[in-house]
C-alpha cells in the first residue's frame, strides 16, 4: 500500500484518488479552498441556484466508467443523468434558427436540410464523414492512453483528412478549423456552426487545427447531458465516491512546495489554516510514495522550487489564453414549455470578434457569441413561477475592470434574441469573472484549458501525465488530455493506472 497525496480537489484529481483508493493505496486530498469540484461550483441566492462553471456534460461514459471501476452503485444510481434534446439551438446572425438533435448525425443533417437546404445539409454530412475518420485516427493515442515519449506523431500530420477538388483534379488539406469551414462548407451560417465548436473551448478558428473537427462530432455522435439539479451534483457524487473509498480530504490546506529525497518525489508541504491563495497558517509535512498535482504547469514550476519536471524535448502546450465571463440571471415569470435547454446565438460580425478576443491586443468584442443556458429543472428556482437562465462568453483572460460589467448588459441584449423579453423579466444578475475562475480552479487569469488536439506542431497537446521526477504525475485539464470534464475523468484514470500498473500500462481497453 502506497501513500499518495492528492494537490487539488478537481474532478481529474478525485477521479484519480477513487480509482487509487479501490487499488489499495492511502490517499490523502489537499485543497486550498474550503470546498471541492474545481471549476464546478454552485451559486444560490433567493432560492436560485447556478452552476458557475460547465453546465453541460459530454461523453457520460468516462463517469459511468469510473462509478463501474469505483463501487456497487453505477453513476445513474447517484445523480440523474438527462439527455438534452435538442442538443442546442443555434441562432445565426441573418435569424436562421436551427435546432439540433441529440446524438443523432443523421438528424442533425436533416435538421440542417430543413433550415438552410438540401446542399448546405449535404456538405455538413460529408464534413461528418471526415470528422469521424478523424476521431478514429487520434482517440487512442490522444485521449485514451498516456502521452508516449514518441508524442511526435500527434503532432505532426493533420489526421484531418484530405478533399478531393474535382475542378483542379487534385486534393486539398485544410490546415485549420476555418479552412474547412471556407474551403468546404461554403456557408456562414455552417462556418459559424462549425467556429463556434473552437470559440466555445476558448480557440482562435483561424489557428485552431483542422483535427478539432472531433469537437462537433463528438457532440454529434454520443451526445449532450445535464445532471438533475445542476453539474455541481456530479462534483458532489465524485467526492461522495472518494469518501466511500476512504479517501482523505484536507480543506484550507495550501500545498507550498513538493519534496524529493534520492531523486524522486518524498511528500508535500502545506499551510493549514491558511487564506486560499496564501496568508498565515500552520505549516506540515505530509510524507508520500506518489504525489498527484491537479494544479497549472506555472504553479507545478513553484511548487517544485524550479526543478526541471519535464524530460527534455518534451511537449508543454502553449494554450489557455481564454476565459469566460458568466452571467447569471433570476427571471419572474416560468420557463416555456419546448424551450431548448442550449441556445447559442452568434455573432453579428465573426471576424471582429475573433480579432477582439484573439488579436493584440486583446479585448472584449462587441459583438459577442453567446451560449444561454435554460435547464428544465425545479431545484435550480424558487417554484415554477420562475426561472433561472445562464449565460457564457469567451473573454480574454486576465480581463478585469468595469469593462466587464458593460460587457455583461452586451450580453444579455444577445440573449434577448434567445429569450424574448428578457430585460423586463430580470429580477437581478450575477457576474462571474476571470477572477472569480482564478480564485475557483488557480488557474492565471481564469484561462480555461483547452481539450488535447493533434497537428499544429503540437501547440495543443498538453504535458504528460507522468514527469521528470519519479513518483510525482499530474492530472487535471492542464495536463494530458486537456481541458473539459470528459477530458479531466480520463485524466485521472490514465494516471491511476501509471501508478497501480507501472510504465507498461497502455490505457482503457
């Protein structure tokens, strides 16, 4: 039995310390805040309550495996687990509207057929065909086993495949998401449906590779869920998961340094007592066979003393320069029945916003994409005479000041194509910030990681699991396989199993 102490409470790190506490192993959790689930957190006021962070869940099945791995009770048996249908409804800048189905690639064509015709609906159902193949080039390799000393062949080729242009009796590889949408979509409205894909993750479209076409396919072929009561729930049956299992959780515990003895890890050092984010507390010494950091590369650096941690030539990504601003709105008046649970209402000028967010320097665009969220559940409100709507925009991150609060009234004028006479409704708003991502997750600025993609050189593949120093692994959106809950679960499981199973170990089967 190894002694393993666990740095954040995330879902990638309480993931990992489930699956290591089945395997036998001591696990103790240290976090620095006084509570756990990482960016999934939960504002309540006047009988409203939020979700701060995702709202929806993709890909069940890395938690579905994990509750399967982790006890008797299957992940169905501790939150309730509602499939989104539509998956979204997207409004275009000249009011097309177009519902999308869940899980279902043919629908989604024939949905596309109905609102924007035959050749449009055509063309997105053979983008799918390339976008599957490319799922199953990069899967394994990319999300399924751990990054291999031979992570080249990620990023090299695009596995986005070629075109064949009948014209010029030749083919033609886009290198980028919005080449595909330019070279083989051929329709705004199609090229802000497939961009958006990208600026939801936080991505520049421009310089995003075209391999993020498993992005829509992914949502396309298995689906969007919500979790009755708010994704908070699922943060809470993980943790419930881990007591079970007999981990050990440390609130209000800072971790300031990780130890090395002989050339590998030794223990971690922590204030308890302490401010999140630093301040006066009693300093400890937890001693350890393994330790887990579910923290930034940036903050890993600190927390090592500058010891180099990466093998040379070694992939660290250069990514998470986005945030998100979140707008939390308490509505009189009950939720239409039909109402979709997801709208995404684009933007009026695609180029500008993306300059704004991604150019230099970078702003807040004025014409924002927005995804409004309007769950169809009664524990989020007071009673059925009211409702409680989220919305999202990609930021900047690092922004902050009284331009946000602006950037928020933007917003919701947005919104207001999604949900007809919203400001007369608005009973009072919440802004969450970068900041407030920061404070939540430590992460600089409150940038959002990005999900691993192959191609573009490697730019968005994320540090392994495993470092240069024995015993110590990370885990979390900021290391292999990146950013999003479905990311963060396979995370956690790829590194229990580097531990339980050793260097051989080659991922789920």
């Amino acid at each position: 039995m190894a002694r393993i102490a666990v740095i954040g409470a995330g879902l990638g790190a309480m993931a990992a310390a489930a699956r290591l506490a089945v395997a036998g192993h001591r696990v103790a959790v240290y976090e620095r805040t006084d509570t756990y689930g990482g960016a999934l957190r939960r504002l309540e006021r006047e009988g409203f309550a939020f979700d701060t962070g995702p709202g929806l869940l993709p890909l069940p099945a890395v938690y579905r495996d994990l509750f399967v791995k982790t006890g008797k009770e299957p992940l169905e048996a501790c939150v309730e687990l509602v499939q989104v249908d539509p998956s979204s409804h997207h409004v275009f800048a000249d009011g097309t509207r177009v519902p999308l189905p869940n899980a279902s690639r043919a629908g989604v064509v024939s949905a596309l057929d109905a609102a924007l015709g035959p050749a449009a609906a055509q063309r997105w159902g053979d983008f799918l065909v390339r976008a599957r193949e490319t799922w199953d080039r990069t899967r394994r390799p990319l999300l399924e086993e751990p990054l291999w000393p031979d992570w080249q062949v990620l990023a090299g080729r695009e596995p986005y495949p070629a075109v064949p242009h009948r014209k010029l009796l030749r083919t033609r590889a886009a290198g980028t998401l919005a080449e595909v949408a330019a070279w083989e979509l051929r329709d705004p409205r199609l090229a802000s449906l497939l961009e958006g894909y990208a600026l939801e993750q936080g991505l520049d479209p421009r310089s995003t590779p075209a391999s993020a076409a498993v992005l829509p396919y992914m949502e396309h072929a298995f689906g969007t869920w919500y979790v009755r009561g708010g994704m908070r729930e699922l943060a809470r049956a993980v943790y419930e998961r881990c007591l079970a299992r007999r981990v050990e959780f440390r609130f209000g515990a800072e971790v300031t340094g990780v130890l090395e003895k002989d050339g590998r890890v030794a223990g971690v050092e922590f204030t308890e007592g302490a401010s999140p984010g630093g301040g006066s507390g009693n300093g400890a010494v937890a001693e350890a066979d393994h330790v887990i950091a579910g923290v930034t590369p940036g903050v890993l650096d600190r927390l090592t003393r500058g010891a180099r941690v990466r093998g040379e030539g070694e992939v660290v990504g250069r990514f998470g320069t986005a945030s998100r601003l979140t707008v939390l709105l308490a509505l009189r008046g009950g939720r239409p029945e039909g109402t979709p649970h997801r709208t995404v209402v684009h933007t009026r000028d695609q180029e500008a916003e993306l300059e704004s967010l991604f150019g230099s320097p970078a702003g807040l665009p004025a014409h924002p994409t927005v995804t409004v969220l309007r769950p169809d559940d009664p524990a989020l409100v007071p009673d059925a005479d009211h409702e409680a709507v989220t919305l999202t925009s990609a930021v900047p991150a690092g922004t902050a000041g009284p331009g946000l609060d602006a950037h928020a009234h933007t917003m919701i004028g947005a919104a207001e194509r999604a949900v007809p006479g919203l400001r007369d409704r608005l009973l009072y708003s919440e802004v969450r910030t970068p900041d407030d991502i920061a404070e939540a997750t430590g992460a600089e600025g409150g940038a959002v990681p990005v999900p691993a993609l192959a191609a573009a050189g490697g730019r968005l593949l994320h540090p392994s699991n495993s470092t240069g120093v024995p015993g110590l692994w990370t885990v979390g959106g900021w290391s292999h396989p990146g950013g999003g809950l479905p990311h963060a679960g396979m995370s956690g499981a790829l590194v229990a199993g580097l531990i339980v199973e050793g260097p051989g170990f080659r991922g789920s089967q």
